[in-house]
C-alpha cells in the first residue's frame, strides 16, 4: 500500500487546517506557493507543518482526516502537542458542547 499522511498547518492567522497527502512535502509545496486560490490556506500564508501522522492504508487515513476535522481547536492542540490523555476529556466537553447547543441553552 502507498504511505499517506494526515497533516495540520498552522496558518499566519493562528487557525489550522488538516488535510491528508501521499507526498508530504509536495502538498507542503502546493499550500506555500498558493497554487490553488480557492484553497483556505491561500490567504493565510506563510503556514507551518505543526503535525502529522503517517498511514499505510489509505481509507484509514482519509478517516482519520475527517476526524480531526471534526475536533474543536483545543482538541487538535493536545494532538499537536502530543497531549494524547487530553483527547477524552476534551471529546466529552465537546458532546456536552454540541447538546447544548442543540437545545438551545448555552
């Protein structure tokens, strides 16, 4: 199977975007340059890869990629920064959020 990487910049701006690649350093490349206008890192140039992880299976990695996608800001900083006993607490703080908000209390 080809190697595939999960990856998260950190943008100019502070927000970070997570994408999946099987060359990473190509796509690297790509959002530095600002190849593609429409891509949300264009304005937010310079970026910095602040993490990633490699995959050997491709659907794994595309799962895991909307994954992290999914998590709240605080939950990809404990990622970013290795906090992996974070992720439960902050998976639960982040349903309660969601009911919440469902419901319309805040």
């Amino acid at each position: 199977m080809k190697t595939m990487y999960v990856y998260i910049l950190k943008c100019s701006d502070g927000s970070y975007y997570t994408g999946v690649t099987n060359d990473l350093e190509k796509r690297f490349l790509i959002h530095e340059e600002g190849i593609n206008r429409n891509c949300y890192t264009f304005l937010r140039r310079p970026l910095k890869i602040v993490y990633y992880k490699i995959f050997n299976n491709p659907i794994d990695a595309i799962a895991f990629e909307k994954q992290v996608k999914g998590w709240s800001r605080r939950k990809k900083e404990a990622l970013i920064n290795e906090q992996y006993e974070l992720l439960p607490q902050l998976s639960l703080n982040s349903k309660k959020a969601s009911t919440h908000s469902s419901t319309g209390s805040e």
